[in-house]
C-alpha cells in the first residue's frame, strides 16, 4: 500500500495506522498527536503549462521535504494528486504541529529550475488536534482537509488549524465549485446564470462613447445576482477560469458585433474590452483561440482589446512577450490593466506592445481629495504621452 511516485504509503495505509492510533488513544488517554493536511499550491497549473512530468516533479519534491522534516514515530502519506497527510506524534501541542507544518512549507517553497522556467512550490496546510471526540479517522481527516482548504484561500497560501464552522463553509465552497462548473457548461446550451454586463468607455473630450468592457456576472439560483469578488477567485484555483473567459470574450464579441449592425454611428466605431485571466494567458494556444473567437463571431480585430494584468507577465516574460507580440500582429489591441497597483515596472511598456494604460480606480477616485493620487495619475498619464499610449481611467462619475 505505497504510493508508486513517492514510495510514501498511500491514503488506505493512512487510515488503517490513523485507526489504530485513535484505539490508542482511547485505551491510553495519549491524544498527543494531530493530523495535518498539506497540498501543493496551483499543482493543475503547473501541470497544464509545464506538463505532466514538471507536476511530478513537484510532488517528489515536497514528499523529500515531508519525511526529512517528520519527526519520531509520526508517518505521512500521499493522497491522489499533490495532497499529503501527516499523523504527527507530539507532546508540545499545536505549537509543535504549526512549527512542523511552517517548516515544511518553507523548505518545499525553494525554487528550483525545469526546462529552464523556475517553479516556486507553495504549500496550503491544515491542522487538527486529536482529541476524545473522534471515534473515527475520516472525521479528524476531514477537518484537517477543511483547514487546510482554508489555508489554500489566502494569499499566499499559509497554515490553518481547524476551528468550528469550517468544516461546513469548506463545504459551501465545494457546492459553490459545483454549481459554477454547472453554471458555466450551461453557457454553451443557453443557459441564463452567467450574463455580461457592459460598461461603457467615454471619451471624456467629446462626451462619447468609444467603447464597452465586458464583465462577467452571475445570476446564481438562490443567492441571487454575485459580484466577480464572490464567484472569480474559486474559478481561478478550479481552473474554470479559461472556459468562463473564453464563453465571456465570445459574449461580448458577439453582443458588440449585433450593436454595430444598428447603424448607429457610436456603436459602428466602438471597440469591445474583456479581461484575460492569468490562467487564460497561459494557454500556449491563446492566439489561435482568440482568432477563433473573432472568426465566429465576426468582429474585426481591431475593435478587441485584451486587459493584462502586470502579474501575468511575470512567470514567464519570453512567453508573455511572444504571446502578445503575435496579438499585436492579429490586430488585437492589449490594455495594461489597474497600472499602478502591481509592479508597474517602466520595463514592461518598453518590453510588451500594449497599446493602453489602464489607471485603477483607486488613484482615480482619489484625485480630488489626495495629492499623491493626483501625482500618481499625473505621472501615469505623462508616461502614456512619452511611450505613445492612450489612457483609460477605472471609476470616473460623470454626467451628460
């Protein structure tokens, strides 16, 4: 009952010594020991963008980092994928599960080198304590897992010791991850839960509007209209992001292209903004897919422009470069997206051919009040006049 990747025993081999460790317990009173869960962050994306053999790469990795770290009689497992559990043996309570699961997550995030990329592992780690209340292995497996879950929704991920209630939201997010999948594979059939909404772009010397920004919102069932905040992060660590982005920019490719058919003036010459997810920049086919989008819907190349953020370009900036450079030649025009929030490196408008800043909203609805944002939305806009960009500004009220 080992794992054939890592040689580490494998989840049944868990449960039987996690059964027998609670009889234990139970004959003794020693609850001295906790259960810890560890997964290996963003595993799926590096496996869809490096391969399969950079993801195994990563497991072996954290199981050396596991057992070098594994103190006395404790044991670990690997479980299918990039998750871990540990049956820690200790005498020194949570302190001594947390110093265990912070050292591992240390020593795991070291970065090394594959085909000339660097992949820095992170690990999402949750603890429960062992105590009399469990009869059963699944119960205290399922709370460390919970946390752990926990752990995997901070930024960057850290380490989690399961409290009351989490159990049942880790829960709720696993219908959540559900029903978008569902949501989302109905968007091909007609279904009506996720709808686009579009803010209009004005040009703030005419007072007309140029263009539209699709958003992506959801009209879930039961809970009613969702903001991004509420929907987009759980699509970004499930991967559904690239189906969601890809149904999203066809949308609004489709919806400006039925506007233009109007004959109204402003909406023959409007151009339509979507947002590119990280995720979605990744795709080494990205090009061909946008080409296929523009092609089935009809619209010109011209009046699709892509929003990058800063962080998308900095785990491979030859990718990145490349990618954008073929959009550039498609037609396509590329928005720097909230410049200013990120790394805002002077670099990236030399290096990349975006065509548009982006100024987040932040800076902008702050300029009346706050001398640093006026300085800041000053120097932005001056350094779009020296590289020739034009400039679009997140959150301004106006009136006609």
């Amino acid at each position: 009952m080992t794992d054939a990747l890592t040689g580490m025993p494998n989840r049944a081999f868990f449960v039987d010594h996690l059964e027998q460790r609670i009889e234990r317990g139970f004959r003794h009173a020693d609850w001295n020991f906790a259960v810890v869960a560890l997964a290996l962050d963003r595993f799926v994306r590096v496996n869809e963008t490096l391969g399969s053999a950079a993801g195994d790469r990563l497991v072996v990795e954290a199981a050396r980092q596991i057992r070098r770290l594994l103190p006395g009689s404790s044991m670990a497992a690997r479980l299918n994928g990039a998750e871990f559990l540990v049956c820690l043996e200790t005498t020194q309570g949570e302190g001594a599960a947390r110093r265990f699961a912070q050292e591992t997550a240390e020593a795991t995030q070291r970065a090394f080198l594959w085909q000339g990329h660097a992949v820095t592992p992170r690990l999402a780690v949750g603890i429960t304590r062992a105590s009399a209340w469990y009869a059963h292995p699944e119960e205290l497996m399922a709370e460390a897992e919970a946390a752990m879950m926990h752990a995997g929704m901070q930024e960057p991920p850290g380490v989690v010791c399961y409290s009351e209630g989490m159990r049942e939201r880790g829960l709720e997010r696993l219908e959540l991850e559900a029903e978008l999948g569902a949501a989302i594979q109905g968007c091909e059939s007609g279904g009506a839960e996720m709808v686009m909404f579009y803010q209009p772009e004005v040009d703030l010397r005419t007072r007309r509007v140029v263009g539209f920004e699709g958003l992506v919102r959801w009209k879930h069932a039961r809970r009613g209209l969702l903001l991004p905040g509420e929907f987009i992060p759980v699509a970004e660590e499930t991967g559904l992001i690239v189906p969601l982005g890809e149904w999203g920019m066809a949308e609004a490719c489709r919806q400006l292209v039925d506007w233009r058919a109007t004959g109204n003036e402003e909406m023959r010459n409007a151009r339509m903004s979507v947002n590119l997810s990280a995720r979605q920049f990744e795709q080494r086919d990205l090009v061909r897919r946008v080409e296929q989008v523009l092609d089935r819907t009809g619209l010109p190349p011209e009046c699709l422009r892509l929003e990058v953020t800063e962080s998308s370009l900095i785990a491979d900036p030859a990718a990145a470069q490349k990618t954008m450079q073929e959009m550039a030649v498609l037609g396509v025009g590329l928005h720097m997206d909230d410049f200013g929030t990120g790394y805002s490196s002077l670099e990236y408008l030399r290096r990349f051919p975006f065509d548009t800043l982006k100024i987040d909203r932040t800076f902008v609805q702050g300029v009346v009040n706050d001398h640093e944002s006026r300085t800041i939305v000053g120097t932005i806009l001056d350094l779009a006049r020296s590289f020739g960009m034009d400039v679009v500004a997140e959150g301004i009220s106006w009136s006609s």
